[in-house]
C-alpha cells in the first residue's frame, strides 16, 4: 500500500471515545518503585474562596473587527469587540500622497482593547468599575462587585476636547460562582469549571498588567530590563510565566521563568542591516551595498519583510517632524507595510503642488539631508496613498515579539541566555511571586490567598534499567553510561563508503587536505566502528572534486559509483568479487561541510534520503580540525558511529523491559510540525514505530503533510495500518518456520503522541485513536491500546529539597517521577525527569494517560517511559522523552528533503497573502526512497 498516510474513514455514527479519568474523590493511584525524595516545585498553594464573578461580554465600536471564541465554554452569535470604521476626513485614497508620512494611528487589535476598557474603568465610569473588573483582553470581562447591572452601554471620547467618539456596550451572560473550583480540584470537572479557571487567570493578571511592562497572554516582561541581543534584528528578554491551574485537592498558580524575542528596539535602518549581515562579517559594514535595492535578492527581501511586516515606528531625532505630537501628546507611530526595492534617490510623487519631486528631495526641502539616500526605503501603511520615507529616520519602538523561526546563530544566542542553574531560577521565581503582587488590595479584596514557599512534594527516583550491548551489559549512573571498550548490541555492515569533502573548493591551494582529513578523520573513525563491533569491509574513497554550484545530486550520483568500483576492486583483490553483491543501502557517503550551509544540506540529504536510498552522514570537518588531542577526536568518533550504526541496519542497545517483552507489543511515537508563525506552509505529521517483537530499540518511521496549523492527525488510520504491515513482514522475516496462516501482529500497542494541547485531547482521541480502533477492526484484531500524551512544553520545574537528593548541577537526579501533590485532579498524569543534568535547569515530561485498554498500572507505565528513555540510538545519555516520541520529532525537522529545491524556491517568493495549493504541494512531497524504509535513516 501507499504510505502516504491517506485517512481510513471513521465508523458511521461512532459513539464519541471517552477519555481516561481519575476516579472523584477517589485515592490517587501512585507508583512504588524507587527510593522516595522530596522535591520542590514552582506552584504556590492558592487559596480561592467562593467568590461570584459577574460575567460580561463586551462590544466596543472601532475601525477594525476581532473575533475571539472560548471553546468550551461560551458560544455568542457575536465577537467581544466589533470594530465599525467610521468615516473620517479625506480617506478616500489618492494616487500620490501630498506628504509622503501622512497616516492614521494604528493600534494593534488586543492592545486597543486594552486601552478602551482600561479608559472606561478608570476615567469615564470609575465610580461603576470600583473595583475594576478584570478583562482578558478579548471577549471576557469578570468583576465581583458589579454595579453596572444587566445591560449598559458607554459613550465617551479617549481624548478631552475630541469629537471621536466610541462605545462600549456590557451584556451580563451569567454568574461564575468560583465555589465550583473546590469540586474541579476533588476530580468532578463540572460545565462552569473551565470558566471559572479562567476567571481566577484573569484576577491574577490585574495588578501586573498595570505596570511598566510588555504583557503577553500568561507571560510578563519588563521592556527596559534583562535584554540580550540575539543578532539578525532580535534581542531576548527574560520575565514570569504565571497561570492558576488545579491540583489534587487544591488549586495552584505555576510560576517560572519566561522568555520573548522581540524585534530590537531602535534605529530601522540598524536593524535592517542586523538581519542582513552575517553574524562574523559585522566588524566590515557597507550600508550602502548591503542595503542596495539592486543587490537585494527576492528571497532575502521577503524574508526582511517577515521579520518587519506590522511592526511599529517613531520618528527619530534625525527626522524634521521629530518634535510634532499627536492629540493626546503622544510621539506619532506608524506601521511598517513592507520594505521597498526602490531608494530615496528614485521614488518619485507628486506634491500639493503637482510638482514630482523624489523623496530626497522632499526631505532636503524640510532642511534634512540624508546619509543614505540611495538604499532601500521602507512603505508606511496610510489611508492616503503611497508612503514612501527613508529608513534612516524611523526608530522601532521596544515591546515587539517575533514569533517566527530563528536562525541557527539566533538559536546558540539564546540558548546561552535562557540557562539559569536550579539556585538561579529559583531565585528569580520568588522574584516573580513579589512582581504579580498577590498582596495587593486589588487580590486580597476577594479573599484570594497565595502562599509565598514553593510546594514540597514526594517523589521517587527509579532506578536505571540494564543497558544491553553486544558482548557485556552495562547499568547507567547518573544518567549516563560509557562504550569505552564495549560492543555495539548489534553491529552492521558497511561494503561500500566515501568521503565527499565540499568544503574543500580549491584543491589545488590546499593539496595535503586528503592526508589531513585522512590522519585526523578517517583512520580514528574506521578504527572506532570496528572497534564498537561493526564490519567495516572497505577502506572508504575520498573526493573534493565535487561542486557545490547548481544542483549536486547527478555529480553525488557519479561519485557514489566511484564509492562502488573503489570497494568492488578491494573485493576484487580479496578474491571475493563474484560473491559481493553491493546494495544502496549498504554503502555510506560522509560529507565534510562547512556549517551553517542549509542549501547543500539539504540537496545532498534529499539525495540520500527521498532519490537513491543511500545511507549518508554531515561532518562538520572544522570541529574535527580544532580536537587537540586523541581522546577528543575518539570521544568524537565515538558519537559519530552511533549514529552511522543505527543507519546501517545496526542496533546500538537495547533494554530488557518485562512489560514489553511479556506479549508482542509495538511502540509508536507521532508528531505534528508546523511552520513557522506567519507561513502558510503545510504542516508535517510522522510516525516512529517498533517493528521487532524482540526490540523496543528497532523503529521504523513513516510520514505525510496536512493543512497548515492542523494539530490532529489527518491520515493517523493509513500511517498505522503501514506500520501494522511493517510489524508483520518482520515477524515473518525473524520467526524461524512461520506460519502463513498466523497475523503476527501486535497484541499491545502504545501510543505515545506529542504536542497536544490540554484543549486538544477530545479532538485527537476521537480521530487518532478511534482510526486505530477502525484498522484493528478491519484486520479482526483484539490488540489492547494505550495512548499517553508527553507533553514537554510546560512551565513545570522541579528542585531538590535537600542537596544529596539532586546531582552535582543542583538538578533532581535522572530518573525522578512525581505522580502527586501538583498533578491535575481529573486526568490520569505524571512527570518524569529522565535525564541528568547538563545546563541549566532540568525539565521534566508530562505525561497524560488519555486511553488504556491495557489496564496498565502506574509502575509499568512510569518503568516503560523510563526505560524508552535509554534507548534513543545518538547518545549514552537518557533523553527527556522516550525515544520514538524522539525520532518522530526528527522526522518531522526533515521534511525539506522531501521536496524538490526549485519548488521550495517557487514557494519562497509566493507572496504570504496568497492561499497553499495543499494538492500541489503533496504532489511534490516524494517518499523515502524503498532501501531505506527498513532503516532508521533519521538519524
């Protein structure tokens, strides 16, 4: 069958799959196994007493419309906020604009709201609004001593002496009684429990959001402080992540660090060159030819207007109208439409006059000469036409997030920032429990209470599970575990392999590279992979004779030949030729490449992969050169064979699960990616899963694209069934003597799903899990399911309470579970924190039991995560997240490969406005090529 991952159509009329819940009331079912600890965590206890929150919903007339829905929870036949454009003086759009900056004060639609009903409660109506109620800032208002009434519309001008005016119009739809969060907390999740959550959110949210800050939905940060630049026009600011959240017989806020990239404040013109210029080639500027319209490409151009599209300017010292204020007194903003390939020097319109007159010259009339007049210029969004003004005038204002991908630099900047040890975060939590000011008049009034000490909590540490090798078995400790002198579980082959160095562009200047590269390279590495257990039947063909201009994959086709008859001759010379049959997928071809270099990465990939099923490896050859000694580049080549290993067929460890070994069982981990905000690409959906009643180190992987931003996985019927097929071709292929007549397939599978959300489970359960339940029908099999969510995007961490309960970082050890105190009082979940620590602050995983038809006790559950945690084939190191939840990520991350270079390049330039073909783009997303279906080349 296709494994394209095509969806199997649900059963007509279906009954809706019920989720796995903790029983009300009941005992919390904890696991045994370990030695318990106590830790703490970032929730402090809150006391909520029964409080009734008037609940309004609000309709506010502006110039621009907002819709928000709360799913769930309320559904109204309209928005919170309809915004109305009212007519204004000389909208109408001309042709040419008189004064080229002319234009409305934008404000961005939740920051408006904000502001109007902050206007209405404090100056227009303060005697109604005391205590002022607590707006979400998009459809809900909570107030708990409501005199407004049932119904009330307010009109009123922002400013005094205006003739704007606006309304806000109040309907009550219900009372929110918080007594109803005491039952929610004791596991009985009611209709107004949601609601009333998010009432107690809002409460919290009041007194922060009224000071200096940037305030995001959960997140607050302080804009002047704690700011680092992260290059390509970005800076990071540190602040607190806060959310009310129910636990197990009470209610809790979570409060942690958190951390925003925004758009650095300042010079336009600054930051564009930012973005531009390579992070190493900053100390050699030229303004002017990096800002050239003529040298700037499409591709780069559309992606400065990703980063800029939106954002908001002033004017700064260098601009005539610099002093000019609004009516309110404000310095003027304005919006960045987009940057233009067009120059100060050139762009042409008309003034009142019907004199054309180019921008420079507009400028030097109003007695400023500009420093660049020959770059780029950027448009200003404006009612009145064309706005075209120079860069070189216009400050961004701080406070602006950027919510796209980051570049690689970008990514190492902020990783370095964001670690903070476990003392350090800790710190700056309590600092965070002061800034929100539970204290204050505008909390205590309602009675709420919040404790000032982190919850202390037990938890069990387990212990490491038996890491099987080839010749010797291994326990890890702390973590970790060495392959110094070990065999590899089970070792493969390599017949064939070469070195491609792309680095290498002009041999001639450097002659003696092939020896280097042979010396410090190729003789450690051939000696670790033979060393480890693997054979290794060839010495490997080297060349750098390969451009990396145009497309590769016909000179890697050439070259990989060459790999073959340089291997067969060595048989050859053996006396073997005859009896060597060569396969793609038992060759590799190694890349020495200098990175960051996406574009040869992924054609050399994409040739590997998707054309001709041949195993292949990226070496960054400048780490290898700066090793200083032996045991560095054998630590090196160490890491490197791991993973060459697990791509020949090899299988590097495995571990002795009793569990998993008792019934045939498969493991599936799956995983949706989305592009980045702001792109339209297709999201990429994979699964990872076990194939070998023996293994749950084995896995084979399978992946499709769907709707942009689709969270549930469209085909999850389709991958499955290829997956049970998979399951079946290797019982049959492994079992001595089978039986035509018998399945062999899974009597258990586990599903491990990531990135959902708490508000998504509903949706996955009844589409994922019952197109499994479809499949296992259709094939008449009795296979048991369980479906966990791992979950490792949260703000949960722990700390030791005492320093020998955590490791020599000040983090809890490898393998600490905590399946009480802060879990959720009505789904089944747990965290595990299974790797040790390395920088930073550990965190754990969560994981929520949605489905088990396997009546899995917590033990087995806890034991079967952990243990999968120790068998991801790059490391000796045990992960965050069992393995296939791992790889499923990764196959994700690989999708370019998937497609054709010209199309992505057709696609990069298609302007963002414009909707995806969906078709079209499945069209161009080709398979992995047949030889390496049965490999784990993911890695």
């Amino acid at each position: 069958m296709s494994h394209s991952g095509a969806p199997i159509p649900h059963p007509a009329g279906g009954a809706a799959l019920q989720l796995h819940r903790r029983t009300p009331g009941g005992a919390v079912n904890e696991g045994s196994q370990g030695h318990r600890v106590s830790v703490k965590s970032n929730m402090f206890q809150a006391q909520v007493p029964g409080v009734q929150f008037t609940h309004y919903d609000g309709t506010l007339s502006m110039k621009l419309w907002i819709f928000s829905t709360l799913p769930g929870v309320l559904t109204l036949p309209k928005p919170i906020v309809t915004f109305d454009l009212p007519l204004r003086r000389n909208a109408s759009k001309k042709n040419m604009a008189s004064n080229p900056e002319e234009q409305e004060d934008p404000y961005p639609p939740v920051k408006a709201a904000h502001k109007f009903i902050d206007h209405l409660q404090l100056r227009h109506a303060p005697d109604l609004f005391n205590p002022r109620g607590a707006y979400d800032g998009r459809r809900n208002l909570f107030m708990y001593d409501s005199r407004v009434g049932s119904e009330r519309t307010f009109e009123f001008s922002m400013n005094s002496g205006s003739d704007r005016k606006y309304k806000v119009s109040l309907k009550r739809v219900g009372m929110i009684d918080t007594s109803v969060l005491k039952d929610l907390v004791r596991g009985s999740q009611g209709p107004q429990s949601d609601i009333a959550v998010t009432a107690v959110n809002t409460l919290v949210r009041v007194v922060p959001s009224q000071k200096d800050v940037l305030a995001t939905r959960r997140s607050f940060f302080q804009i002047h402080k704690d700011t680092k630049p992260l290059g390509g026009g970005l800076e990071l600011l540190r602040g607190w992540y806060q959310s009310v959240r129910p636990a197990i017989g009470k209610m809790v806020i979570n409060i942690d660090t958190a951390n925003a990239v925004m758009i650095k404040a300042g010079s336009l013109l600054n930051v564009c060159v930012d973005f531009l210029v390579d992070e190493h080639s900053k100390n050699h500027v030229n303004v002017r030819s990096i800002l050239d319209p003529m040298h700037l490409s499409d591709i780069k151009l559309k992606q400065l207007n990703r980063l800029l599209k939106g954002k908001r300017l002033v004017r700064n010292g260098n601009h005539p109208g610099y002093r000019q204020l609004t009516a309110g007194g404000m310095r003027k903003e304005s919006v960045i439409e987009k940057i233009e390939q067009t120059s100060a020097d050139r762009y042409l319109f008309r003034n009142e006059r019907g004199d054309e007159l180019s921008v420079k010259q507009y400028f030097q009339g109003l007695g400023k000469a500009l420093d660049y007049p020959t770059i780029a210029c950027v448009r200003l969004k404006s009612q009145h036409g064309d706005v075209i003004v120079p860069l070189e005038l216009y400050d961004v204002l701080p406070g602006q997030l950027y919510k796209s991908k980051l570049s690689s630099d970008a990514t190492a900047n902020m990783i370095k920032f964001t670690k903070l040890s476990p003392i350090d975060r800790e710190r700056f939590i309590h600092e965070g429990h002061k800034f929100m000011g539970y204290d204050q008049d505008y909390v205590a009034r309602t009675g709420m209470t919040v404790d000032s000490q982190l919850q202390e909590i037990r938890g069990r540490v387990l212990d490491p599970p038996m890491i099987y090798l080839g010749e010797d078995n291994i326990t890890p400790s702390g973590g970790s575990w060495n392959m110094l002198n070990k065999k590899l579980f089970r070792p493969g082959r390599i017949k064939a392999w070469g070195f491609v160095d792309f680095e290498n562009q002009n041999p001639r200047k450097d002659a003696g590279r092939s020896q280097a590269v042979r010396r410090s390279l190729v003789v450690p590495l051939m000696d670790v992979l033979r060393r480890l257990g693997m054979r290794v039947d060839t010495d490997p063909y080297y060349s750098d004779q390969i451009s990396i201009q145009g497309n590769i994959s016909s000179e890697l086709d050439s070259f990989h030949t060459q790999v073959v008859n340089h291997a067969m001759t060595q048989y050859q010379r053996q006396g073997r030729g005859e009896d060597v049959n060569i396969a793609p997928e038992e060759t590799l071809v190694v890349a020495l490449l200098r990175m960051p270099h996406n574009e040869i990465r992924d054609q050399f990939k994409r040739w590997g992969d998707i054309l001709r099923g041949v195993p292949t490896q990226i070496i960054v050859s400048s780490k290898v050169f700066k090793f200083r000694n032996d045991n560095a580049v054998n630590q090196y080549c160490n890491n490197l064979s791991l993973k060459i290993n697990a791509k020949m067929g090899g299988l590097n460890c495995n571990v002795n699960n009793r569990w998993f070994q008792e019934r045939p069982t498969m493991i599936i981990g799956a995983d949706v990616s989305h592009a980045a905000p702001g792109s339209k690409s297709p999201s990429v959906c994979s699964m990872v899963f076990s194939h070998n009643f023996g293994s749950c180190s084995d896995y084979f992987a399978v992946s499709d694209i769907q709707a942009t931003r689709q969270e549930v996985i469209e085909g999850f019927g389709g991958q499955f069934e290829y997956a049970l097929q998979r399951f079946h071709q290797s019982a049959m292929s492994t079992i001595s003597n089978p039986d035509p007549k018998m399945k062999y397939l899974p009597w258990r599978v586990i599903i491990y799903r990531d990135g959902v959300s708490e508000g998504e489970y509903e949706a996955v359960i009844n589409h994922e899990l019952k197109a499994v339940k479809t499949v296992l029908a259709k094939l008449r099999s009795d296979a048991k399911v369980t479906f966990i969510i791992v979950t490792k995007r949260h703000h949960v961490r722990f700390f030791p309470s005492r320093s020998d309960y955590g490791d020599k970082t000040g983090n809890c050890k490898a393998g600490l579970v905590v399946d009480n105190g802060i879990v959720h009082p009505v789904y089944e979940d747990f965290f595990i924190q299974s790797q040790k620590g390395l920088a930073g602050t550990s965190r754990s995983s969560r994981y929520v039991v949605l489905h088990d038809d396997n009546n899995m006790t917590k033990d087995e559950l806890q034991r079967l995560s952990f243990d999968l945690c120790h068998v991801y084939a790059r490391s000796t190191l045990s992960v965050s997240i069992p393995a296939p939840v791992y790889y499923a990520d990764i196959v994700c991350s690989r999708s370019t490969y998937h497609y054709d270079p010209n199309f992505l390049d057709s696609q990069s330039v298609v302007s963002d406005d414009v909707a995806i073909n969906l078709q079209e783009w499945r069209q161009h997303f080709n398979p992995v090529a047949k030889p390496l279906q049965k490999r784990m080349y993911f890695m």
